[in-house]
C-alpha cells in the first residue's frame, strides 16, 4: 500500500514538472505597446504572452492593463476603446475624438483589430487623436542645422489634395521642452518650426527632447514624440557636463578666496 502511494506521488511530481518544463520551454510573444492619452503618455513598455492565442492587439493591451496600476481601458470588450484613464471618446464639431490604433505607424480599423496578424516586436501605438476630422500631425526631426547653428527644426509631411504628393509643412507654436541633466529648457517653435539652442542647453551628450501641441479645445494636435527620443550633441562640439561643473567650482572656488581676502583685510585694518 505504501509502495503504491509513494508511486502515486512521484507520478504527481514527475506530471508537474513536465508540465512546468512544457510552458518554460513555450515561445514568447511580445510587443512594444505606447498608449498617448488626451494630456500624455500613459503607457510605454513591453508587453507578453507565452499564450499565442492571446496574441491580439486587444489582448495586449488588456494585459497592459491588468498589469499596470496606473492604467485603465475601457470599451475593448464591445470591440473599440471608449475611455483610457477616465479620458472618453465624444464628438466635437468637427469630426470624433478617438483613440487610434496603430502598428509599425499602419493604421488599423477597430473592425480588423481582432484578425490582425501581430509579430513578434511589433510596435503598437495607441493615441487620443481628432484625427478623421481636424486631422493629426506626424512630426519629424531635423537636426541638420544642430551643430552649425544650434537649430532643431520640426516638420511633417502633408498630402495633397489628390494624396499623390507631399509637402514638407512647418510644426509652428509647439512646446519644446529640451532635457539637459537635471535641466530644462523650454522654448516656441518659431515660423519655420524650429527653436535656437541657447549655449547653456548645447552640451555634448544625449537629451531628452518633449514636443507638444494642442488645439483651443484640448485635444492633442500632433502626435508626442516617444517617452524615449533623444536627440544627441556631439561631445567635441558642445560643452560636457564636466566643463559646467568644473566651470562651477572654479567660480565658487575664486569667490571663496575673494570673500576671504576681504575678510581678512578687514580684520587687520580694524587691528591697525
């Protein structure tokens, strides 16, 4: 009898760990998911599945969800998203606020969100956009001028009336918020839609660069540039932190030695 339940057991465990085996040996599916909502970014990272069948675009987000304290999506269960973190889809004047769906920057129609074929690190984007009725701006970066002149210039690519051609159109009146350090430096896009650097924001390295725009009414008028765009200043073109720093010290150094001077001039004047 106890030869039997000691057999039993060990048929348990050996079940176990096979099945433990099975799923640790299962592929993983992932996907970069970014969520802009109405005033920001709520979400950024990756997220996965060892489950192919939950591999859907609604799937991955609803696991974003679940795993996230900081978001909320509402709707997917009736087949398009109607809120994120208590921002709702409604109707303005001149078309429908939503939340667009996107991956690797194709748009994707919530009819088609449940049969599309996802891969493995695709990138889906989702964002509050008037985009079918006031239309939404896709920025891009010009750093040409950066170096020579300290110029960033901001654009997008606008179709024709016929969408058989482009033109390059100016980002004019965003906010641009320049990360240097712990630093930050925020200028206007100018006619063109570009900003001068002061001297003090060029220094050499990788900064975090923050674009905003938003309509009288609220709603976004381009799309954020991602949480993690940076855009880089050669070191030997622009000042390092440690010259600032270095800079810095030797000011505090030389007032420390002014100060004593002084000091010390008084003390002996008072003693003649």
């Amino acid at each position: 009898m106890k030869k039997k339940l000691i057999l039993i057991v060990l048929t348990v465990i050996i079940a176990a760990m096979s099945a433990i085996s099975v799923f640790a040996d299962m592929p993983e599916y992932s996907v970069k998911l970014r969520i802009e909502g109405k005033n920001g970014n709520l979400f950024f990272d990756e997220v996965s599945t060892n489950n192919s069948l939950n591999f859907t675009i609604p799937n991955m987000i609803m696991l974003a969800d679940s795993r996230s304290d900081e978001l909320s999506v509402k709707g997917l269960d009736i087949g398009y998203i109607t809120e994120i973190n208590g921002d709702g889809i409604g109707v303005t004047e001149k078309g429908q606020d939503i939340y667009v769906i996107r991956v690797n920057g194709e748009y994707v129609p919530y009819s088609e969100i449940d049969s599309y074929s996802l891969k493995n690190g695709d990138e889906i984007l989702v964002y509050y956009s008037d985009e079918f009725g006031d239309g939404m701006i896709f920025p891009m970066v010009d750093t040409s001028k950066l170096v020579s002149d300290r110029y960033i210039r901001f654009f997008y690519e606008k179709p024709s009336e016929d969408g058989k051609s482009f033109s390059n159109e100016s980002v004019v009146g965003a906010t641009v918020n320049w990360y240097c350090g712990d630093a930050m430096f925020t200028y206007t896009t100018d006619a063109k839609g570009g900003v001068y650097l002061e001297k003090a924001a060029f220094v050499g390295g990788k900064h975090k660069v923050e674009l905003n725009l938003v309509r009288e009414d609220g709603t976004p008028a381009l799309l954020r540039l991602a949480p993690d765009y940076t855009i880089e200043v050669p070191v030997d073109v622009g000042d390092s932190h440690d010259v600032y720093i270095a800079f810095a010290a030797a000011v505090a150094s030389l007032c420390g030695m002014i100060c004593l001077a002084l000091s010390l001039k008084k003390f002996l004047g008072v003693r003649n």
